[in-house]
C-alpha cells in the first residue's frame, strides 16, 4: 500500500498568493516523522519543513508551514507569498517508527509560479 | 561548509555493464543514505550506512550494494545493469539515526543506461 498520497500532480500559484499541496499518510506506528521537500530543476533535494507525530503544534519554518491533521493522516504544506523561485516539485515524506530509517517519498507536485 | 558531493554526476553505461556511484558526505555526518529516483517520481530508499554498518536496505535486487568507508564516505555499486535502472541516484547524509533527523541530500547523480 502506499504510505504516502500526494494527489496533485502540478499547480499553478500566482506570485505573492498562498498555495496548499496535499499530503496524506498510512501509518500503524504511533511515532512518525513527516518532511516536506523541495527539489528544483538542478536535482537536489532541499529541506523544509518537519513535523514530528507527537508535536501538538503545526511546524511553521518561514514562508512555509504544516497544516498537521493526525486523526486524518494529513500534513499539508501552506507556502506563502509565493516566489518566482519557489517553482520546484515539492516531496511529502514519512520515516516511522523508532528504528526505521528510511524516509518514503510520494509521488511529489509540481509548482509553477507566475509572475 | 561543503554540502553532500557525488560523482559523477552524469554517466552513460550499456546494458549489463557494472557502475560505481561515489558520494562524500558533509563533514561530521556519520550516517549514509541512497536513493534511486525514476523519473517523474519520488526516490525510493536503497540503503542506509551508519557508523560503516548496513542499517538498512530497501526492496533492491542483490545487483545493488554498497559500503560506507572510515571517512564516511560511501560507494553504491550496481552490477548487470538493466535498461530500467535508469534514474537519478541521490546521496543523503545525517548527523545520526533518529524519527526527527532530516537528511541533506547531493545533487545526485543521472544514470542512463542504453
């Protein structure tokens, strides 16, 4: 089964407007991580943002935050005033449990930006 | 400080041939990981080194492997090279192993196999 959703392939985002991207999980472990990255045309995958199972909180790091719904399995990534170079394929990812190192990536969502 | 380097980063192989993916991760780092990431989706998790040792190891054939050296810096090795091998290859190194520790990924490198 598919660990990680991400059901919108590409979007369109204005400069300065906000955009959401999806992201839904399946999990059975109560300890869990959740990363978004961002990866541009030159390849390199580019942190930004983690939210751990337990944080209470919604992660917010800058112009980007994690919009955590656990009884939902989702964590969506908000990224605000968007910018002519937040144009990248942005990657939900999950490492869970405690002794699991591997991250599992979905299939990721292209963002295109217009000025 | 330098970031997580690899190299080549591009490579052309035929098919059947044996390919050997170098990566340097930042300094400090102790823990590898490898990627491979086909086109138009995300990377799936080939290997992870910590402290030289296998931790753990993704449903990869047994063409695939590697190895993490003192220096921490590590080889994936891909034998028998089929044409669906094709793919980015990505690094990733981290201070330790933990449900919280983000990954700092290279560059990669591009795989294309004829």
């Amino acid at each position: 089964a598919q660990k990680i959703t991400q059901t919108q392939p590409g979007m369109f985002v204005q400069e300065k407007e906000a955009v959401t991207l999806d992201c839904t999980y399946d999990t059975s472990d109560q300890s869990y991580g959740l990363f978004w990255y961002k990866q541009p045309s030159s390849g390199e995958m580019i942190f930004l943002i983690y939210q751990g199972s337990y944080d209470e909180q919604n992660a917010t790091e800058g112009r980007y935050s994690l919009n955590f719904q656990k009884a939902r399995k989702s964590a969506n990534l908000v990224i605000s005033a968007s910018q002519l170079g937040d144009s990248a394929m942005y990657f939900c990812a999950m490492r869970e449990g405690l002794n699991d190192y591997k991250l599992s990536f979905g299939a990721g969502t292209t963002v295109t930006v217009r000025a | 400080d330098a970031g997580v380097t690899q190299s080549p980063t591009h490579l052309i192989k035929t098919r059947g041939q044996h390919v050997t993916l170098r990566c340097s991760p930042i300094s400090g780092h102790k823990s590898v990981s490898w990627y491979q990431q086909v086109l138009g989706q995300g990377p799936q998790f080939i290997f992870q080194y910590y402290e030289k040792e296998e931790r753990g190891r993704g449903n990869f054939p047994d063409r695939f492997s590697a190895r993490q050296f003192p220096n921490y810096s590590s080889e994936l090795n891909v034998n028998a090279l089929l044409l669906g091998d094709s793919a980015l290859y990505l690094c990733a190194s981290s201070t330790r192993v933990a449900t919280n520790e983000k990954l700092f990924f290279g560059s990669g490198t591009q795989l294309s196999v004829l």
